[in-house]
C-alpha cells in the first residue's frame, strides 16, 4: 500500500527555567508584564503530528509519504527524515515563512509558558493529493491528520472527490473545531482515529451517537492509554489489544503518533486489524521510554522480542517478515 501522511511539520524549542514562575509575578501589575527569563537549557527536538507518523512509519520499512508545509529551514530536517525511510518529495516549501516552531519554557513546578507559531504551516491548503498520487503512481490511504484546518478540510473533500480512502486524525485541532467542522471531515472516512478523551469530545460535539459514528465511518480506533487500544466497526464485536509493559515512562509527547505509524505501517504489510494494532502499540512503548518524538531507535531484533513476549509467537511470524 501507498499510504500519504497529511500534517503538520514543527521544530520544538524547549527551555527550562531554574525557579518558579509564580514567583516572578506582582499581582496587581499583570496588566503589564514585561520579563525576561535566563534560562538554564536549550534542546531543538524535530516535532509535527505528520513528521511524527512518518518518521515511524518509515522506521518500520513502509515507505510513508510526507504531505505538508515547511520553510526553506527544513532541509536539515528533511535530510534526517530521508535518511529514516520517509518520501519527503510532496512537502511544500514556503518562499516568505519559517517551518512551524512550538517556542516553550518550563519551571521547576513544571509550569509552562509556550509559543506556537504555525509559519509555513498555513500554506499546506495549497497542496493537491491529486499531484502527489500521480507522483507515486496512485495513493491507497491518505491519512489526515492535525494541520493547517483549511488544508485539512481541502485533503479530505480531495479525497472524497476522488475516492482515495482517507484516516480522519483531528489530535490535537479538535478543541478549535466545531460540530460542523468534525463531520465533514469525519464524515466516509475508512478510519476514525481518538482518544478516549476526544471521542467524547467528537461525540458531544457533533451530536452524533457512538452508533451512529460507527455508521458514518469504517473502522473506529481509540487509544486507551496504559490500557492499549479498542476497534470498532458496525455490527462487528470490538478487538482491544493491550500494550507492552514499558521499562520506564520518560516522556509520553508523541506516543499517540507512535500508535498511528505503527497502525498505518501493518495496514501497509496488510495484516489484520489485530496485528496492526499490535505494532502500534510497541512502536508507542519505545516512545514512551525516550525523550523526544523521534529520538528512539529501532532495532529489529529487540522489537521482535519484546513484541513476541507481549503478543505471542504466531503474532511475531506475521510481523517479522516485514519489519526492515
């Protein structure tokens, strides 16, 4: 399978500030707050929900392309991401705006005061799938996930239009939208992809039952956390598939996208749901034990191994042969 990732691409710029914030605030000035904090450490992480997939998917050998909009910065970023297996060809480079940056400073308290600038982000609505599959010789999945909102509504309308099967992936773009705004994107998508959380949120947004969902999409998978993951489909009796006991919880940023690439990456082997959903959840334990979105590596025979205890033998036959 052909399988494009819509979404965003960002550089993160994470600092820490040895004191407390709350301690630097006069009360009856904050109206008009003017300060600077010296801060104690830098680190520039590769980030962006589309990069994220992407990257994992192209760790595990299935060849993802990556559809979304950077700055003329990315090309470093994009050297990393060809040297991991991701086709980065269809990312639209922005004459006049930098990629994407989350600008954050953390205290000791672990109080955030953060920045996003969405930069060359904005440009993605100007992308044609269309353009892409005749690139690649045709597209058998898209996955749309969190982005410019335009840009993700003109991805999936493309789709519809043009009948490429499509994963609806608001993340972290559902607390903006509206009800409407939801259903046109979720409305015929092949998979819903959500937390448990956010499928709430989508359920009391839109006013749509989980029944009635069920029967506007085709495959519903929502994340549970350290309980794995749940596969809906209509009329069909729910798969839920538990996770591997992870060696330690570093830093869960990014496991939510880990759980996707590795979804996406069985559904490129063509293994069932099952199995699919098994790989994801690995691919989300290396993550969660590494800091950073895309700092982990993965090595075959020590994900083989780990994914056999956790899932059995049987499981690991259909999984290893495609695994690079």
């Amino acid at each position: 399978m052909r399988i494009a990732v819509t979404g965003s691409i960002a550089n993160d710029h994470l600092m820490t500030f040895p004191g407390r914030f709350a301690d630097q605030l006069v009360a009856d000035q904050l109206h008009t707050v003017s300060l600077s904090f010296l801060v104690d450490s830098l680190e520039i992480r590769r980030g962006g929900v589309g990069a994220n997939i992407a990257f994992g998917m192209g760790q595990l050998g299935a060849n993802p392309i990556l559809v979304g909009a950077a700055g003329e910065d990315f090309e470093e970023y994009r050297a990393w991401l060809d040297r991991h297996g991701v086709d980065t060809e269809s990312v639209h480079i922005s004459e006049l705006r930098h990629t994407a940056r989350f600008v954050c400073t953390t205290d000791e308290a672990h109080n955030q005061i953060g920045s996003f600038y969405t930069g060359a982000m904005s440009e993605a609505r100007q992308i044609e799938l269309q353009t892409v599959a005749e690139r690649v010789g045709g597209l058998d999945l898209v996955c749309v996930s969190a982005d410019d909102p335009e840009a993700m509504t003109r991805h999936t309308e493309e789709c519809r239009k043009r009948g490429i099967p499509f994963a609806a992936d608001f993340s972290q773009q559902i607390a903006r939208m509206e009800g409407a705004d939801i259903r046109t994107l979720m409305e015929g998508a092949t998979f819903l992809f959500s937390n448990e959380y956010e499928k709430e949120l989508i359920e009391t947004k839109t006013g749509w039952s989980d029944k009635e969902i069920l029967a506007k999409v085709g495959t519903r998978v929502v994340t549970l956390g350290a309980k794995g993951v749940r596969i809906e489909r209509e009329g069909e009796e729910p798969i839920v598939v538990g996770v591997p006991q992870e060696k330690a919880k570093a830093d869960p940023t990014g496991v939510g996208d880990a759980f996707r690439a590795g979804f996406l990456s069985g559904l490129a082997w063509g293994v069932d749901l099952e199995r699919a959903a098994q790989v994801g959840c690995m691919l989300a334990t290396l993550v969660i034990e590494t800091v950073g979105t895309q700092e982990y590596e993965l090595e075959r025979a020590h994900f083989m191994d780990r994914f056999t205890k956790q899932y059995g033998e049987e499981a690991a036959a259909e999984v290893v042969a495609h695994l690079n």
